[in-house]
C-alpha cells in the first residue's frame, strides 16, 4: 500500500454492507456479506478519481488486515480480492477452508 494511504482509516459501514476508505473526498470500497465469522468479498470499486492511484489495493489490503485482526474467515468472490491474494498468497491463511477458487485453477 502506498503510505500516502496508511493512515486512512477503514469503515465497516454495516447498513450499506461495505468496507470504506475516504480519500480527499472520494471513496475506494469493497462490497460484502457477511455469515458469523465468515464474510465474502464481492465487489471492489474506486470512484473515478481515484482511479490508477492504488486505492483499490489499499482498501483492500486494509480489509483483509480487518478480517484477520477480528478472525473472520474469507470468501474472495471478488475478482480484485482473489488476484491480489493470487499475488500475495501469505493471505490464504485467512481464506475459509470451504472456499476452493484457488486449488480449482491450479488443478483445472
């Protein structure tokens, strides 16, 4: 994450189901649902002006740090989340055990 970002903080906005940072007035999110201790990745979205400058990956890598901090397992159905833990596979130690995504593609 670029350090420009580090101290931004993360909001779980329940009511709207979403992980939010807040950048000069612009928002980077991740859309979720949620199971008791297991929460699902859906959809990662970054307001156009904040397009190109690493805030998808900010929030992020600020949520997967949430879910591991508050032991929630994860399902990364998102497209986004699923390739940078593809990058980063150290976070597949947060990944439910009944989520196969990543072994389906290594034996498929």
């Amino acid at each position: 994450m670029k350090p420009e970002f580090e101290a931004i903080p993360l909001v779980k906005n329940a009511d709207k189901q979403q992980f939010e940072i807040t950048i000069e007035g612009h928002k980077a999110l991740i859309v979720y649902s949620e199971k008791p201790g297991i929460i699902t990745l859906i959809h990662t979205e970054v307001e156009p002006a904040l397009e190109g400058k690493g805030a998808a990956t900010a929030v992020i890598e600020k949520t997967l740090n949430y879910l591991e901090q508050n032991k929630y397992q994860l399902v990364p159905r998102c497209p986004l989340v699923f390739a940078y833990i593809k990058k980063h596979p150290e976070w597949k130690r947060i990944v439910s055990k009944d989520f196969h995504g990543f072994d389906e593609e290594k034996n498929g």
